[in-house]
C-alpha cells in the first residue's frame, strides 16, 4: 500500500495536508486543498485498510474529549476519542479540531462539499466518517467494538476505508453511493470542525493501515 497526498485542483502530488488559514465561524467543517491517493493490493483472504491518529501515544497526558460534532449528529453514539487535530494546549480537551474522512473509488472533480453536523458519524452509513484514535481502537481483531457503547460503539465503521478478500475489494459505505470497488485505488478526503475552538495551530498525523484479519 502506498499513500500519497495529491491536490485537489490538480491531482498534483503534495507532501502533506494542510488546511491553511482558517476563520474561525465562517465554515464550520472546512476542507484542505488536498485529499489522499491510496493505491493497495492484497492477496490474503481477508484484509482491511484502517484509518487512525496516536495521539495519546504521541501525548500521553493528552486529555480526551467527546467528540462534539458526533453527539450533534447522533446524541445515542457518544465516543470519547483522543482523535483529531490538537493545539497547543493539548491538556484542555476543548482545544481539539475533530477530523472526519470520505471515500471514493474516483477522484472527486473540485473535491466534496464540505458537511454539515448532521452528515458526519452517527449511522453506518453516514457520509463522512470520524477519524478516531489508536487509543480508543487498539485492536483490529476486535474491530473496536466495546462493551460500554457509550465510549465505543460503532468505530469500526469510522475505521475502515475499504477492505475485501484476494479476488475482490469494495469501500466502507462512507459515503453511500453504491459503488462499492475500490479497484486497488481510493481517494480519500477530510475534513475538519473549527466551529467554536480558539484561534491556535492544529496538527496531528493521519495514520494508514493495511491489515489482515
């Protein structure tokens, strides 16, 4: 698997993510002028591609939060997350930009619109997923599932960006548009939640995975 960032505009390769300047109450989720190229092929029986920050990793005192737009979303699947872009006081859980992710088999022309609340997380089948954290999904063989679903629930269905077996591959139904071949290459797009987080540098690394199960 080989991930390579690529602008939007252009389908130029990039060597990174970037948001740039923000204001803050003037879009709530707003998008890069880049997305992510995934080109993967596998031939085990069962495989997946997981998406994924370490924050706490990287921070171990890093306090974790309830990701505010997933409870807009759907007030029933709270998750409490380490996920997201972090600033500069990573110890105040406010001070946190939620991530979310989408799919395609295809690169988007102009790339997605930008959602709203109520189109991130929540259902399986939600448009855009959220990002979540090594922390709060440390074991691909359990899919991340818990036995107190008011912390972890449903983040299997933010993990995985597609997945299939050694003759077939589909996508994770974020967004659902029915096409589900990902044909060994995905365009995969984020965005992120300024709405109500002070003015500060955010950054984190989005993490990549290919795994068999």
């Amino acid at each position: 698997m080989t991930v390579t960032p690529r602008f939007i505009s252009s389908n130029a390769n990039t060597t990174g993510i970037s948001f740039g300047a923000v204001t803050i109450g003037a879009t709530d989720w707003n998008l890069p002028p880049q997305y992510l190229r995934i080109a993967h092929q596998s031939n085990n029986t069962n495989w997946a591609i997981r998406i994924l920050t370490n924050n706490k990793a990287a921070r171990p005192t890093l306090a974790g939060k309830v990701l505010d737009a997933k409870v807009v979303a759907d007030p029933n699947d709270d998750i409490l997350g380490y996920g997201g872009m972090y600033g500069s006081t990573p110890l105040d859980p406010n001070n946190r930009v939620p991530i979310a992710w989408q799919a395609y088999k295809d690169p988007v022309v102009g790339g997605p619109a930008a959602p709203m609340d109520a189109q991130v997380g929540g259902t399986f089948n939600s448009p855009w997923a959220f990002i979540a954290d090594a922390s709060d999904c440390p074991d691909t063989s359990t899919n991340c599932r818990s036995a107190t679903p008011d912390k972890i629930d449903k983040t299997i269905e933010f993990l995985r960006v597609a997945q299939g077996d050694a003759s077939n591959a589909f996508l994770k139904l974020h967004p659902d548009d029915g096409n589900r071949n990902s044909d060994g290459d995905v365009a995969l797009y984020v965005t992120g939640r300024f709405k109500g987080v002070p003015a500060d540098s955010y950054t984190t690394s989005i993490i990549l995975e290919l795994y068999h199960f």
